[in-house]
C-alpha cells in the first residue's frame, strides 16, 4: 500500500475531546464490542483523560479529523473512521502506519461477531479468529 502524505495520526489531545464523542456517536450500536451503552459526555472525558490506551491517534485527512484508532497495551487495535470516509482506503494505511509504528509482534483485534465489515477488513490484512468470548452477568 502507498503512503499517502494526506493521511496523517496524531496523538489524541483535550482538543479532540468533542470530536471523539462525535465520533462515538455514529457507531453502530449492534456491531459495539466496547460499551454496552452510549456515555455521558462528562462520562467519555473522563474516559479520554484517563489514558486508558498505549497509543490513542486522531486520524487526519488533509488536517480534516476523520477517525481515531488506538493500540492497548496488550496490542489490541481499534479503528474506527467516520461513515464519509469508509472504502476509500484510509483503513489500510492506518493499519500499516500503526503496526509499523509499534514494530514487530502479535496484533489484535477485538470485533463484535455482528461486525461483518470490521472482520472482513481485518481478515484482509491477515488476521485470524482465535476466540469467541461469552459472558454471564448475575443479577
């Protein structure tokens, strides 16, 4: 894949704070893995501020904020990009960009089975299913 100049990751900063809950917003509540419901705003600054990822990137287009991604400590990556930008290839160079960035070694991803889209790009890219996990909540 060519780099492009155009797109570019920057690191996420208070700045981002409002872009980043816009960007939560649009997310598909059936193909969600990470929160069973949507946050507060008070709630997602919280979140943000309490660096909870390795590596947290807003990714720009041409100085346009168009998506996030973020690699936890245990590798996991997370891309999300808002609904304009999908099929245009950003996906794949910020995939490369972070992998390359982080160098050598075991990449995760964690999808929602429900997310067809998200599995079928990260298969693309070459990775492999290895788990189902279900959980049981006792009321």
């Amino acid at each position: 894949m060519n780099k492009t100049p155009d797109v570019k990751l920057k690191s996420v900063t208070k700045n981002d704070l409002k872009f980043l809950y816009d960007l939560l917003l649009e997310r598909n509540p059936i193909a969600n893995i990470s929160h069973k419901k949507m946050p507060t705003y008070d709630e997602h600054v919280k979140f943000v501020m309490s660096k909870p990822y390795a590596k947290w990137y807003v990714i720009q287009h041409k100085k346009n904020r168009i998506g996030s991604a973020y690699l936890t400590k245990q590798n996991e990556i997370g891309i999300f990009l808002k609904r304009e930008e999908h099929n245009k290839g950003v996906g794949d160079i910020v995939l490369e960009s972070i992998i390359e960035k982080n160098g050598s070694g075991r990449y995760l991803a964690n999808i929602s089975p429900r997310n067809k889209k998200s599995i079928k790009f990260f298969k693309k890219h070459g990775f492999n299913l290895i788990q189902h996990t279900y959980e049981f909540i006792k009321s």
